[in-house]
C-alpha cells in the first residue's frame, strides 16, 4: 500500500489548531483529487479541507469535536491503486493496540508538542517546563491533554502521587469534588497527607459553577483564548508607544453628507468614513515604507504590499481582522466595497484564510463605540496599529485673515501605537500628522 497522509492544515496566522467540525468520507471510501474530506474550525475561520490526491481512505485518527494541531497527521489515503492487498491493516493494528495497551515512554522535551492550553494551565499552577515533560499523556501520538494537565494538578495540590507513570491513570474521583473541599474529599490512603494550604483552598472552581464568594467561573470561547494568547505575546514582544493627534475632519464630514445617497445607489453599500482614513493610511505607508514592515530577530522585513486588515466586531463579542489586499491600487469605490464585502463575511462567519492573512498594517475603529481615543495593541507581526476615535462637534479657532474666529468644526482623535524597536519617535510622528493633513485637507 501507498500511503498518503492528510494533515491539519494552517488557516491563517498564529493559528496552532484546529476542530474537527464533521468527516465528510469514511474509511473504504473512493475519493478523488479536490473531494471535501472535512469540515475544520479554527479560531478565525471555517472551512472545507479537499484531498490533494485520489485514492481510498484507509484510515481517519480523529473524530468530529476532536482538536488537533497543525501538521498533524489526521488521516491516511491509499494512494496504490486497486491491487493493494492491505487496506485494512491500519483499522485492525489500531484496534489490537487498544486491547492490548503498553507502557507509554515519555518523550524527550524536544520530542514534545504543546497546546497553548496546557502552556497556560501549567504556567499557572507554577509547573515548569522539566516537570512538565514527566507527565505521561493520553492524548493523540502520547501528547498531554487538558484533561491530563488539569488531573495532574489537582492531584499535585491535593498531595496525591504526580509521577509520571500515575499520572496516566484516571483520577479515583471527579474533579470537581477534589477543588473545592480537597479536606473532605481526600482519597483514604492519603489521610496521613497534611491538610490543604490555603493556597489550595482558594483554587478556581470549574466552569460554570459558582464558588464560595458566589462569582460564576466561565471558560473563555476558543477565539477569546487565541485573542488573550496574541494580545499578550504582542505586549511581551513589541515596546509600546502611542502618539496622539486631534484632527479636525470638518470637510470630510461635509464631503460624505454630500455624497452618501448617490454612492448607495450607485455602489450598493453605505459610504462611511472607513474608505477615506483607510485610503489615507495606505498614502501614509507608501510615502513611509519603514512602518509597513515586520521584525525577525535583528532583521527588518519591509513588505512590498500594502495590506490593511479592518478590525471588525462580531455579535458573540468577539473580533476578527479581515485584510484589504493592495490598499493602496483601490480608488476610494473599490475601498468601500472591499471592506463592506470583507465585514460582512466577518459577521456571516463566511471569512477564508485568505481574508485574513498578510496584513501588514492594522485599524481599529473605536468611534463606533462613541470612545474618543485609545491606546491599541499592535496585531503582530505588524509593527503599528491606528486607532480611530469618535467624531463630535467642537468650537475652534479658526484663522481668517481679517482675524481669528470661533466656530463649530467636526473634530476626531487617532492614536498610533507602534513598535519602539523600529519606528522611533520622529517616523511615528511623521506617519501619524500625514494621515492627520490628508484627512484635513479631503477633497469635497
């Protein structure tokens, strides 16, 4: 038999993993090149995976809910033709092999893969990453679940046995009632253990039950825990630092008042502001190329396109950033469009991983919201982010030449975060007051 393995693809940036939503074929099953083999969800899209080759399916390692990380294998296609005489021998070795189960060797760290998950649960009960690689997995190729992390520690801070070899075993009973009494609850032979330490006594109760000072406990959704995982990478890798600049946008308010009913008929879509700062930042970056780049190490990655991902809000709360591909070759039609197509699908959960990747410039819009200014993270590898704030009506002085007057002007606030590294002071400050008299001097 010619084995072909299907693995779990990447959808999109800093995406390490994806669930298997449904099995669109079968072991025996004939499939041919570009036949849909499943139906994946990572944090940021759904998708149809298709084959990449023809042949019969002889084996499929996971089953629909599992979560499975990228690269790994997820099934098997005897890509041998018809006269293949042992199709069936991975179904069978995989059914001896549970009946007859052996000693599980731990791997060396470097041998190890990790989810994000586990990294978490275990730098919070304070395991590091020695005593980590001691804990004996029953997840997928020997791998430690969130099941074992999470068994490990309750046994670890209830003074039961943590070797590796225990650590495999079920717990002798449920979770929950270990946390939150682990006094009352302790297994016999571990009467003689000292009590619980305070410590103990205040752990987390599961989620969805309430604890002792009546605060619910809520797990954080699959997308929340990817956006927690970035935004405190993106703090740990960039030095922030944020300018701010008031701008007054009177002639683009008048300029969009004038136009919004024509362009509607016209176009399709409602003509908001988005198009014209988003035109104005891809000036910005072709006139300042050393913003529109990303850092590895010592080295600088200036990036030949202009991508400018949107962020947009969703209705469970959370947030995705489609990208504007080659921003700067759209006249303002196209940019309206584009990102009015790209919210849409944001919010229909219809995005691909081609919507989603290669930005390398990001806008947050926090006027919708009615906040005047903030001081957004940088969406890494991207080393600047703008924030938009709130237009309201101000009075201003305004010179004239027969003197200053007072009068209402529309004014708004944007804030540049960036990455101290690469844009200092000066290269922040220049990008951010070009997009500012781009947008005061809008053409109606």
């Amino acid at each position: 038999m010619s084995r072909f393995e299907i693995k779990m693809p990447k959808l999109g940036e800093s995406i390490t993993e994806g669930t298997i939503i449904s099995w669109s074929v079968q072991v025996g099953d004939i499939i041919k090149e570009d036949d849909v083999l499943f139906e994946v969800n990572t944090a940021k899209v759904s998708a149809e995976i298709p084959s990449p080759v023809e042949g019969k399916v002889v084996e499929i390692l996971f089953k629909e809910g599992d979560t499975v990380a990228v690269g790994t294998v997820v099934a098997i296609v005897d890509i041998g033709g018809e006269n293949s005489g042992d199709e069936g021998v991975a179904v069978v070795s995989k059914t001896a092999s549970e009946e007859t189960p052996q000693v599980k060797t731990v791997k060396t760290e470097e041998e190890r893969w990790y989810s994000p998950v586990v990294l978490q649960l275990a730098r919070e009960a304070g395991i590091q990453p020695e005593e980590l690689d001691t804990i004996s997995g029953t997840g997928y190729q020997e791998r430690v679940s969130k099941k074992d992390i999470k068994s490990y520690i309750v046994r670890k801070q209830s003074g039961g046995t943590t070797t590796a070899q225990s650590a495999a075993k079920p717990s002798p009973q449920p979770v929950a009632s270990v946390a939150p009494q682990p006094v009352a609850t302790a297994p016999a032979q571990s009467s003689a253990k000292p009590a619980a330490t305070p410590e103990v006594q205040r752990t987390t109760p599961a989620s969805g039950t309430f604890s002792a000072e009546g605060v619910e406990v809520k797990e954080m959704d699959r997308v929340r825990k990817v956006i927690a995982d970035h935004m405190v990478m993106s703090k740990h890798t960039s030095p922030h630092v944020t300018n701010i600049v008031e701008v007054d946008v009177t002639k683009l308010v008048k300029w969009r008042d004038k136009n919004k009913d024509a362009f509607l008929r016209r176009e399709g879509v409602k003509l908001t502001y988005m198009p014209a700062i988003t035109e104005a930042v891809a000036k910005a970056l072709a006139a300042y190329p050393q913003v529109n780049v990303s850092v590895e190490r010592y080295n600088i990655l200036f990036k030949k396109h202009i991508n400018i991902g949107i962020a947009v809000s969703l209705n469970d709360g959370n947030l995705i950033v489609p990208v504007v591909r080659d921003a700067d070759r759209l006249n303002l039609n196209g940019l309206a469009v584009a990102i009015d197509s790209l919210a849409l699908k944001a919010r229909d959960n219809k995005l691909m991983p081609d919507d989603i990747s290669g930005g390398t410039f990001t806008i947050t819009n926090f006027g919708t919201f009615k906040s005047l200014f903030g001081t957004p993270i940088i969406n890494q590898p991207q080393v600047a982010i703008l924030g938009v704030g709130y237009i309201e009506k101000k009075p201003a002085v305004i010179e004239t030449p027969e003197g200053d007057v007072i009068a209402i002007r529309h004014k708004m606030y944007l804030s540049l975060s960036y990455d101290h590294r690469v844009v200092d002071g000066s290269l922040g400050g220049n990008f951010l007051y070009f997009i500012k008299d781009y947008l005061e001097n809008w053409k109606e």
